[in-house]
C-alpha cells in the first residue's frame, strides 16, 4: 500500500469518526467520546497484556469507588472493569494455547490459593446471599488472575518488577500529596484525617495500610547499586511524603504494622533460627493466657481516647475500655465469633458479614458507633471475617497460604543471587507483612488497592523463585 492510500484511509476514519461525533454530540450521546480510549486499551489488552497490567497498577492508587452501580453492588472505577477485561482476555489465551507455566502451577503457593478459592466457591452454593457471594467470588478471580496469575508471567522480565512496584509508589505519592494539601487547610487535626483521603481512599485506615505496604519498599530501593545519586534523592523526597502521610493518616493499626516489620526484618537479617522463633511465639501465648486478667485489669486503667497529639494517640492503641474504635472492633469479632459458632463449616456465604452480623451483636458490647443495622460495614479482621463467611475452612486455607508464602519468602530470599533481585524481595515481603499484621485489626480484600499489591507481592516471589533465583545482576539486566 502506497502511502497517499494510507493517506486517504486515515483521512476516511477521522473523517467518519468527526461525523459520528457530531451526530452523538447533537443528540446528548457522550458515551461514544469513550468509545477510541475503549478500542485503545482492547487492542492492547490483545496485543501486549503486560501493558494494560501495568496500566491497571499505575491507575490503581486513583480509582474511585463506586458503592451502589445497582443491584446494591459496588465498583472501583475504572480498575475493576480493566481487571474484568484482563482476566478474559487471558483465560480465552490459555483456553486456545492450552498451556500455563507448569512450574508456576506446581508451586505450592498455586496450589495453596486453588484451594482457598475453591472453598469460596463451595460456600457459594450455601451462602444466606448467593449474588452478593457469586459477586465476591467473581471479584476475587480477577485480582487472583490479572495479579497472581498474569503477574507471575509478566514478572518473568525483571524489569517488569521494578516498573510494578514504581507504577503504584508513584501515584499513591500523588495521593499523598493530595491528602497533605487537604489536610493542612484543616490545621491537621485528627478528626478530618479520617475523610480528607477522599475520593481515592474511602476513610483513613485504609488509605494508612496501602501506604505502609508500600513504606518498606522505597527504604529497600535506597540499597540498589544501580541508581544515580539523583535518583536516590527521588527516592528519599518519596520516603519522607509517605512518612508524613503515614503519621498524618493517624491509623494506629498501619504504625502497629510497621513496628511488626522491625521484628520480622531483625529476624530475617540476623538468621534466627525457626524454633528459636517458635518458642518465642509460644512463651508469648503462654504468657498471655497465664497472666490474661491481669493484662486486661491493665489494658482497662487505660482510659486515653484518640488525639490530635500523636503521642497521645499512640496511646489510645491499647485503650480497650473507653476508646470508641477499639471498642467496636471487640464488637465486631465478638459477632463473627457468634455467626461462626451458628455455621461452623460454611458460614453464612463469602461477602454476607455485614448483612448479617447486627443480630449477632450483644447489648453489653455496642459502642457509640454501633448500629442496629448492620450498615457500617465488615468485620474489622482478615481473620475473623472469612470464619464467619466461609467457615473453619476459609480461614485455614488463608493461613496456609499466609504460611507458605512467610516461609518461601524468607527461604528464597536467603538462595536469591542477585542483590537487586533481593531488594525487591525483601521490600516486597516487608510491604505484605504490614497486611498481615493490619489484617487482625482491618480487612480490605475487598478493594482494588489492597489486592493489587497483596497478590501482586504474591506473585514476585514465586516469579523470583521460578525465573530469577539463579541469575546474577548482570544477568538479570535489572
């Protein structure tokens, strides 16, 4: 083909497309303004999917939730849909190539999340809400898919692991950003830390753990030997804008979770031996039962409530006698524990706590925040939530997904050649230990932000352990 005929043709699209718009515009259609961004991002979901995976990371820390998109079902937009499309777009590939990585599938990380999301599946069919559980269920099949699964095979360019972790620190410094502004026109008091996030994060605990998985990572990069000064300076001017955005979130939980990295770091740093580690687990168990009245006759001489003052507020974390927040969440896992004491096995159906626990609630434990109605969402816990939803079962199959990957990360991380490869490791398991400690106090698998980069880190290590493990720095071209 000639280029005037090449000429002509982009000459006959542009001209059809302007008439077309014309037409739309004329008659109110705006959607059709859409319709070149949808065609753009299709034809790059077929043609370079770690492109539009990329894209999906990089747009992650800006999506907006939308609570109610009818039915009673909420979206985060426009994450969600492209996440949608991601996984479709690799299924049918998989469908008609009729292969996936056997060494990804085999790991037992893999096989460990089948069976956590096979159990989901099965509590679908007894759940109290099969739409509401259908809907979680289809959720969670385009986090794990699109950010365990396609992650592991887009993490086999090393490359792509830094541009992973970046493409989310970035923006979310964006937000960052955004929240001080808005923060400091309200003196920076307490009370507008909790929605001044907004729209991006739907309240401030939320927006506190995102930023602290992502707070060890920026540390670790400072030790890469292949960045420039500038670079590094970047890199620390980053570190401080979370820094203060993880203090200004007030989020008690994320600076709990931070000091639970300290440990888990030293532990690995130092080569602690694993029993060593077990008998210190079990003389703190031990401790705690044997002494638990009076640790709850101290806990209640607490009576610090949350502050504007930060010491003050550090504080209030341990204040189970009058602090409001506290108070709800013993509230919340006091109904979990009822509700799974009712349907042990399979709970009331993945999704369903929060249309169910009100009844579950005892009159001597409800707070100032409680409601009668049960509308003020889940269940304040990782762990507790998938009792009361997917039984005994759900939460095991977590913990031993939890399990595996804690003891592959530490392992791999020890037989890893590469520094660099090491770095995005360790700042990677860091990053999800904070989720892991946060979890017993929060529980956000139900947002973009929260899976993306819990599947994600999820995927790095095995992607580490299956492709990269034995190359060197130069090798890996990181």
């Amino acid at each position: 083909m000639t280029q005037a005929k090449k000429n002509r043709i982009l000459y006959l699209i542009a001209g059809v497309f302007i008439a077309l718009s014309s037409v739309f515009l004329f008659f109110e259609q705006f959607w059709f303004l859409g319709l070149p961004i949808a065609l753009a991002v299709i034809a790059v979901a077929i043609f370079r999917l770690d492109w539009l995976f990329l894209l999906i990371t990089l747009l992650t820390p800006f999506s907006i939730n939308v609570e109610n998109i009818g039915g009673g079902f909420g979206l985060h937009l426009p994450t969600e849909p492209l996440m949608f499309g991601l996984m479709v777009v690799f299924l049918i590939r998989v469908f008609q190539d009729g292969y996936f990585d056997s060494k990804v599938m085999r790991h037992p990380l893999t096989l460990a999340i089948f069976i956590n999301t096979f159990w989901i599946f099965i509590s679908c069919f007894t759940s109290e809400e099969p739409l509401v559980s259908v809907k979680f269920l289809l959720s969670r099949l385009w986090f794990v898919v699109g950010f365990f699964f396609i992650a592991t095979q887009v993490f086999r360019d090393s490359n792509n692991i830094r541009r992973f972790l970046w493409m989310y620190i970035v923006p979310l410094t964006v937000v960052g950003i955004y929240t001080i502004i808005v923060h400091s026109t309200h003196n920076f008091d307490q009370k507008p830390a909790h929605w001044v996030m907004q729209p991006f994060f739907k309240d401030h605990t939320s927006y506190g753990a995102i930023l602290a998985m992502f707070y060890p990572i920026t540390w670790a990069y400072l030790w890469s030997k292949n960045l420039s000064i500038n670079t590094k300076i970047v890199i620390g001017v980053i570190i401080a804008i979370l820094t203060l955005a993880i203090i200004l979130s007030y989020t008690r939980a994320a600076w709990v979770s931070l000091l639970g990295t300290l440990v888990v770091f030293g532990i690995v740093q130092f080569r602690v031996k694993w029993w060593i580690v077990i008998v210190m687990l079990g003389i703190g168990v031990g401790g705690y039962f044997s002494f638990e009245d009076q640790i709850f006759q101290k806990l209640e001489k607490n009576r610090q409530d949350s502050s504007d003052d930060i010491a003050e507020h550090v504080n209030s974390i341990s204040n189970v006698a009058t602090d409001a927040s506290n108070l709800e969440r013993i509230n919340r896992w006091s109904a979990a524990l009822r509700m799974f004491e009712e349907r042990p096995i399979f709970g009331f159906g993945p999704g369903t706590y929060k249309f169910y626990y009100a009844s579950y609630q005892h009159s001597s434990q409800l707070t100032i925040i409680s409601t009668n109605f049960g509308n003020l969402g889940n269940a304040h816990s990782e762990y507790f939530g998938p009792l009361a939803e997917q039984g005994v079962l759900g939460l095991i199959t977590l913990l031993i997904i939890m399990g595996i990957a804690i003891y592959k990360f530490i392992v791999v991380y020890y037989d890893t050649k590469s520094l660099e490869m090491r770095i995005a490791l360790m700042g990677a398991f860091l990053g999800w230990i904070t989720y892991i400690v946060h979890g017993v106090l929060n529980n956000y698998l139900d947002l973009d932000k929260a899976n993306v980069p819990f599947w994600g880190f999820l995927a790095l290590l095995v992607a580490v352990e299956v492709y990269h493990k034995n190359k060197s720095d130069e090798a890996t071209a990181y």
